[in-house]
C-alpha cells in the first residue's frame, strides 16, 4: 500500500443512499485520507426504503413520501463522516430517479422510478460522469445486484454500458462481492451468542453470498472502521445501530466491518498480494 494515493481517482455507483457505505465505507475512507480522488453516483434517493425511526416515520413512501428529502441528508452526513465531497445523484440536477422497491411491487411500476428508466439516457449521465472524473478505478455491484434489487441490478447494467460507452477507458473495473465463509462465520457466532441471523441457518440461505472464488481483492481498511460506523450512523433511518450487525462487529471484531471484498472483472490482477493470493490494493498495476 503507498503512503500517497494523489493522482488517482475512484468511482462508486450504488442504488440507494447507504449502500456505499455498507459495501465500501471502509475502501472510500481509506483512499480519500490517503489523498485519491472518490467520486460516488447515487441512482435513486431510496423514497421506498423501510424507516427504521419513530420519529420519521411519517416520511416513509406509504405515508408522506418525504423520505427521499431526508436521506439525501443522510448521505450528505455519511459522506462528512467519509471525508468525501464529490458525491452527486444520477441524472441530477436535471431529473431524479425515483427507488423502484422490490420486484413485482407497485412501486415497480412506476415510469419514474429507476427500473422503468429510459436505458440510454441513464447511461447517457453515467458516461458524462466518467468521461468528466476519469476513474482509474469503477466499483459497483454484479449482475445480479449483490442480492436481487431491480434498483441495484439497474445500477450494475448502467454502470457497465457506460464504462463501454465512455470516451475515457477505466482500467480497473471491480464489483463488490460478499464471501460465503465470511458470511457464514457470522452466522455461526452469532448462534453462538443466541442470536438470529435474519433467520439464516445457512450463508446458502443467503442470496449474496458469493462462493470465496470469486474473492480476488480484499481491502484491509480496519484503521478507518470509526469513520465507516459513524457514516452508518448517519444513516439513521435505515441502519439499527443496535441490530444484530452491530452485535456482530462488538463481538467478532472491527474486522467484520473493516474488510471490504471485491471481483476484478477488467485489468489485471496485480500485486501486492496477500497470503491467499488476493490484491491488496485496488490501485494495483495502475501508473499515472
């Protein structure tokens, strides 16, 4: 790892508000202190997510519908904590893509959601984006959206049409993956502690649990954890800072948070590696 990332430009495209900082708050943190430029698309402002605060309640979709408005402050809170200040909304300002819900909902079906986007115009933002920050580096999820959601597998096929479409080529191009033996040794301390782990019996119950193979890069990142949980905080209506992930990262250690997992799938995989064969560095074989 050099002690001096300046030069070097990051890009992030997620769905919603928090899932940057759950999937990568570690990796982001890291790299803007040691001085690379991180750049994070948001395509929706989250309107349908579940509220997990009384008090704000009444911003959910089914009521107010004000919960957009507010977890764009969220993710402004979020990115302070990350010590990121290029972070923007897909499309915006000229239009905002609403959240699209799960598969098979009414909210799905809304024309202004994200699902029901005009492709090409989507991509469109995306490759002005890219062609703007010129990232050596894309993260984004896989094609199946790490685990379903129309909103993330939307985000994957945008992100991807535009790293294709874009004038500037990325040279590194990651998807953020999640290890079935990491995921599964949660489960097994957390059953340990009398817990439940959303139900799961298994990591195989899980639909984002990846097999370890597809694993080629691991971000130790656990000297930045206290910025990532204070961005969770910040992101008070959707994450329970007394839930059982919280339990887990109290009772497993700050590396269940602090390790953040990756797949390469353009550029080569470079050194340096760890002991299992894994970059340590997503910068890797990229000169200026």
């Amino acid at each position: 790892m050099q002690n001096s990332y300046k030069g070097y430009r990051a890009l992030l495209v997620h769905a919603h508000p928090d899932d940057e900082t759950i999937n990568n708050g570690a990796t982001m943190a890291m790299y803007a202190a040691l001085g690379a430029d991180v750049t994070l698309v948001t395509c929706t402002r989250g309107e349908e997510g579940e509220v997990l605060v009384e008090e704000h309640s009444h911003k959910a979709a089914t009521h107010d519908d004000l919960l957009g408005d507010h977890r764009v402050i969220e993710l402004a809170e979020a990115m302070k904590e990350l010590g990121i200040s290029d972070y923007r909304f897909l499309g915006s300002p000229q239009l905002k893509y609403r959240d699209s819900g799960m598969m098979g909902t009414e909210p799905n079906e809304r024309s202004d959601c994200f699902w029901q986007a005009d492709f090409d115009t989507a991509t469109s933002h995306l490759v002005r984006v890219i062609d703007e920050v010129k990232p050596h580096i894309l993260i984004t999820y896989d094609e199946f959206g790490g685990y379903g959601h129309p909103d993330h597998i939307q985000a994957h096929r945008v992100a991807m049409a535009a790293a294709e479409k874009s004038e500037w080529q990325i040279p590194k191009i990651y998807w953020n993956v999640m290890p079935r033996s990491v995921i599964q040794d949660g489960i097994d301390k957390m059953k340990e502690l009398g817990s439940d782990f959303f139900g799961a019996e298994s990591a195989d119950d899980l639909p984002f649990a990846k097999d370890d193979s597809f694993v080629t890069t691991l971000i130790d990142g656990n000297s930045y954890v206290d910025q990532k949980m204070a961005a969770m905080r910040a992101h008070a209506t959707q994450i329970a800072v007394d839930g059982p992930f919280f339990a887990l990262s109290n009772n497993l250690g700050l590396q269940v948070w602090g390790h953040e997992y990756y797949t390469l799938v353009r550029g080569e995989k470079c050194e340096p590696f760890d002991s299992n064969g894994r970059e340590s560095d997503l910068f890797s074989g990229i000169t200026l």
